[in-house]
C-alpha cells in the first residue's frame, strides 16, 4: 500500500492511496479458492467445479467484495498508522477507472477532519454559585389542603337544605352543580364544547372565565344560555379569543366535604400518620427543587468551560449540528411555533446566531467527551440497564416490544447512554470545581437563568 499526504490544513486530511493489482488479485483469488471447495452445481461434483466456470459466474460479485474489504482496511490503516482520530467518518472515494478488473492498481482518496488537540482547563479555578431552596410548612400546608380538596365527598341537597336557604333552591358560591352543556360558535356546535353530567364548582374558576359565575341560582331541571369568552392563551387555537355560547341545563346541587386533615385522612392514601404524609410531600418538594438547582448548576458549568473551550472546531461536526438546528426551526416556522424573538429577524442574522450556537454546542461536546476520556469515565452496564429499565417503565404494557427495539436499533440505546456520560463528566468536574451554595426562594431558584450569547 502507498500512501501520500495530500493536505493537511488545520484540521483538515487528505490522503491518496494505490493498492498494488497483484494484491488485490491475490486476495481475489484466494477468496475464489476457498468459495470453490464447498460449491455445488448441478453437473459438478462437489469441490471439482473448474475455476474459470466459478470465475465466469462469482468472479464479479468477488471482487467487489475484495474491493470493498481492501479500502475499507486501508483506510483504517491509515487512519491508525498517523494516529489520527477523526471527527465524522472519513470520505473515501474511488479514482480506479475500472476497479474489478484486476488490472490496474487501484487507487482511492481519504478525506476527513480529524478531532482537535484538547488541553485540560484548570477546573479548580472555576467559581460557582449553587442556588439552593428549601420547601416551606406553608408549601407543605398548601399541598395536603390541595389533595384533601381532591378527594372530597359530594353528596347531595336535600329538599330541606334547598329550601332553607335564603337565596332559594338555586346554587350559591361553595355548591357543585351538576349540568350538561353544549357549546357553539356562531351557533355552530364545536369540538370539545359537549359535556354531560359535568361538575361545576359554584364561586370557582371554571374551564372558562365567566363560565361558572353566570349559572348561579340555577336550580335542577332549569336551563339557560349563557355568553362567554375564551382567554387569548387558551390552549386551542380555533377557540382562542373567540365568543362562544353555551346551552346549560342544571340536573342536581350537591355540597361538598372535605376530609379533616388527620391521621385518618393520611391513612385513606396510605400513610400511617398526617406527619408521615407531611414528610413525603417534604421530600417529593425538596427532591424537585434539589433538581433545579442542579440544572442551574450545570448551566453555570457549562457557560464557564464554554469560555475556556478554546481550540478549533471540526466544520463537518459544526455543520451536521447547525443543519439539525435549522431543520427544527424551519419546522417551528411552519407550525407557527417559531420564538418571538426569532420572528422579526431575517434569515441571514438566524443562520449567523444558530451556527454560533452550533459551534458552541459542538466545542462543548468535544470538551465533556475529552474529560471523559482522558479521566477514563465510562458508563456501566448497571447504569445502562437501571436508564433502560426507566424508559421501559415509560410504556407500560409494551415493555417487551421497546425491549425489541432496542436489541434491533443500537442507536437508541445510545441515546441513553449519552446523558448519563454527560452527567458523569459534569459531577467530576464539579467535584474538582469551587462551589459557594446560597439560599433562595423557591420562586427565584424557578426563575429562568439569563442566556449568554450563543448559548446552547
């Protein structure tokens, strides 16, 4: 095998590589050899088929394989023999006018970009503030209140109840009245506007605003149409903003009970004691704000090794990220999802802004990846089949078919592996990190972080 360097430019390679004939020639023949000592057809015995026959009919699917064998060990030849660790996987591209004749040697070029040269930054110069909340009796309080009102008791009024009260029979703030409604546009009937026996808390918010406050006083067995609105944000477009009217026929009043905030109340969810059902509440808080402050953290990590990320990017890496970027916008753009702030700027200033982030988020990799590397981090089986067992829990019922999935499509399970990576790398650098905790409100810890330029 020759091989000559024909460009090195950064982190640019290309190589030129001849493959004597008579190599490749003897290699074909070889695999000829072998292929006739077990072939069979009609008219032959087996192991006596003459070699021009097995060549006439095999020779060319043979050397094409031959050929692909060849070049594809080469060119990982001259990948290991200059040490070079490529960023994507090389191009390799034939120059052999007519490869499988055996004739003329055959020739083919290499091209790739190979990974950067990456120095360790000094982490234990890196300062970070960790933002840490505490969940408050008050959260706690709101919380159990919350599930006490869910698991409420209705039951309903009686004639005597109806009739006691000042107002009437008809419905007052506290009640929940029972009703069918129909809802339309224009007096037209719409998706989602139909409901039967549905529960309506009197003096609540309701599903719309102003919704509940008109059925007040009905009483059961009375219908009326009433007007709303819906707010600007509601979560369907085709209603959003829009008057609608709805036809509503009350069926029944009923109150409810809400349990008493005891030891009773804390066994009905499986709680031995009100305390116990306090202190679980405490944890699930606690564990989601923990979460938060991590992911705070790791924001900070990340920003402060983006700036001390300073070696040159592979473009081919740059370029396969950015390419995923735009796609994603442009698919936001047609489903009318693009950003705010993305949507008075011309495509000329997104591509400019979008690569930076792709070079940012590629450097970033490299980085976390060379850590890795370097401190020989690696994930484990056990981590692998704990995320896998986690994903699986995801779709219960088909665990044995996402199983299957993975076993056929490797490159899910790689999709597992590589957040677990990260967060290895991120809790080894910042264990090697100066860290400075302080105390905020759940309300500011949940606030979102200010974006740097080019942030990923």
């Amino acid at each position: 095998m020759q091989v000559t360097e024909t460009l090195s430019d950064g982190l640019k390679r290309s190589y030129a590589v001849v493959l004597a004939a008579a190599d490749i020639e003897n290699r074909r023949t070889t695999r000829l050899t072998d292929l006739s000592k077990t072939l069979r057809l009609p008219g032959f015995r087996p192991g006596k088929v003459p070699m021009t026959v097995i060549r006439q009919r095999y020779g060319s699917a043979v050397a094409a394989e031959v050929l692909e064998e060849s070049v594809t060990e080469a060119t990982r030849k001259v990948l290991t023999d200059g040490g070079l660790r490529p960023a994507l996987q090389p191009k390799v591209d034939l120059v052999t006018a007519e490869p499988t004749t055996g004739v003329k040697d055959i020739e083919f070029t290499v091209e790739l970009e190979i990974l950067p040269d990456i120095a360790m930054p000094d982490f234990s110069a890196i300062s970070l503030t960790r933002l840490k909340a505490e969940t408050a009796a008050e959260t706690i309080d709101k919380v159990v209140s919350e599930i006490a009102a869910r698991n409420r008791e209705l039951t309903d009024l009686t004639e005597e109840e109806l009739a006691a009260r000042p107002e009437g029979a008809g419905a007052v703030d506290g009640d929940v009245l029972t009703v069918d409604f129909l809802g339309k546009l224009d007096g037209v009937e719409f998706p989602g506007g139909q409901a039967t026996d549905a529960d309506v808390d009197i003096g609540g918010s309701g599903f719309i605003p102003g919704f509940a406050e008109q059925l007040v006083g009905m009483k059961p067995a009375e219908s009326k149409t009433i007007s709303v609105t819906f707010p600007e944000d509601y979560g369907s477009p085709d209603l959003a903003g829009k008057n609608a009217t709805f036809d509503v026929v009350a069926k029944k009043i009923r109150k409810a009970s809400v349990p008493a905030l005891d030891d009773a109340f804390a066994q009905k969810l499986a709680f031995e004691t009100l305390e116990e059902l306090r202190e679980a509440i405490s944890k699930r808080s606690q564990s989601e704000y923990d979460a938060m402050s991590r992911m705070r953290l790791k924001r900070q990590l990340l920003d402060s090794l983006a700036d001390l990320a300073s070696f040159p990017t592979p473009q081919s890496m740059v370029d396969m990220e950015f390419d995923q970027i735009w796609q994603r916008l442009e698919s936001d753009r047609k489903e009318g999802r693009l950003d705010e702030d993305d949507k008075s700027k011309d495509d000329d200033t997104l591509r400019a802004e979008y690569r930076a982030i792709a070079e940012r988020r590629v450097r970033l990799g490299l980085l976390l990846a060379e850590i890795g590397r370097v401190n020989s981090l690696v994930v484990t089986e056990d981590e692998m089949n704990r995320a896998m067992r986690a994903e699986l829990s995801r779709y219960p019922g088909q665990e044995a078919a996402m199983m299957e999935i993975f076993r056929k499509y490797p490159a899910m399970a790689d999709n597992l592996r590589g957040p677990i990576f990260e967060d290895k790398v991120v809790d080894y650098v910042l264990s090697l990190t100066q860290i400075t905790d302080e105390v905020v409100s759940p309300e500011d810890l949940a606030k979102d972080p200010p974006v740097p330029t080019a942030a990923a």
